[in-house]
C-alpha cells in the first residue's frame, strides 16, 4: 500500500517550499526519467518516490510532460508489488487532477493538502518571483482558473486546508512520519 502525499494550491502560494521542507533530510537513491521523471528517495528507514523534479521556479509535477497521467496507473502497480516505498510525494498543477487522485487511491491512501494563501500576499510573491527569474507575470484569467481548479479538487477530494499566512517561509510544515 502507497500513501500519496500531494500539495495542491494557487500560484504561488508556497507548494514548493513546503515540499521542500517535508523532504528536508531526504537522501537520493536513484533518479528516473522514462516513463516520466521521478526520484526515488531515502528518509531514514524508508524510501519514498518524488514526483516530478525540484528547480527553483515550477518545481514538482509542473515538470512532467502532459503525457505523464497515462503512466500513472502502471507505475503505481510497479511501485505497490515491489512493497519497499513508503509514499508518493508530490505538488504542482500538472497531476492534480482527478484522474490521477483516484489512480493514488486505488494503491493507498490518498493525502491532500491544499494551501490557501491570502490573495495580495500571493499577488506579491508571484510578482516577486516573476522579477528574480527573469519571467513574465503570469496571466490574471489563467491564475484564477488554477485557484479554482485546486478549490474544486479540495473540496472533492476532503483535502486539509492549511491556511498560510505568507509571513515568511517557515510558517508551515508538515512532516510525514518515518
């Protein structure tokens, strides 16, 4: 059985961070690229499997191609018959979706966690990282469409809000146990 850890959210609101701050420690094993990208990671006994890759801006599953979803259901059998993974982690938009939800919960148990982050202090971070990447800001009707895409999904899915406070990046975390 494969718990799946996944980090939903608007733009910006911090998805990245927490997930860095729950993989904190964690130790690469081995690093995969076909079918999609995904690593595979060491956290004391355990190992765990990253989706996606890390990179400083569109981090996680933001990196996958769109292709990455037919793949999903034939991995999560692979990973579950070899019986030595603790969890999936995962964030970013590119495998939110219920499609892939329902593949999580067919092989374990499914944990969402939706950030919510009040929208100035969103809108500032956004603009913020858009100026130190060398990046366009991003469109306004395309932002709001993700905002309610990720509502939906948590309120379907029964996710746990965390409601961030956007006062710096150590406000919160979540440490999934060994």
């Amino acid at each position: 059985m494969l718990n799946t850890f996944y980090i939903i959210g608007a733009p910006a609101c911090g998805k990245t961070t927490q997930m860095e701050k729950i993989m904190h420690g964690w130790e690469v094993v081995e690093q995969f690229t076909k079918p999609i990208r995904y690593t595979v990671y060491r956290s004391g006994k355990n190992l765990n499997i990253y989706l996606g890759r890390k990179r400083d801006v569109f981090s996680g599953t933001d990196t996958l191609s769109f292709t990455a979803l037919k793949f999903m259901n034939g991995l999560y059998s692979a990973w579950d018959s070899l019986g030595k993974f603790n969890c999936v982690v995962a964030e970013g938009d590119r495998l939110a979706n219920g499609k892939f939800f329902d593949v999580a919960k067919r092989y374990g148990d499914l944990h969402l966690l939706s950030l919510e982050l009040d929208e100035i202090v969103r809108n500032e971070r956004s603009e913020a990282r858009a100026k130190e990447n060398n990046l366009e800001k991003q469109n306004y009707d395309w932002v709001k469409s993700r905002i309610t895409k990720h509502q939906k999904l948590a309120k379907q899915y029964e996710a746990y809000r965390i409601d961030c406070t956007g006062k710096g990046r150590d406000k919160i975390f979540v440490e999934i146990a060994e």
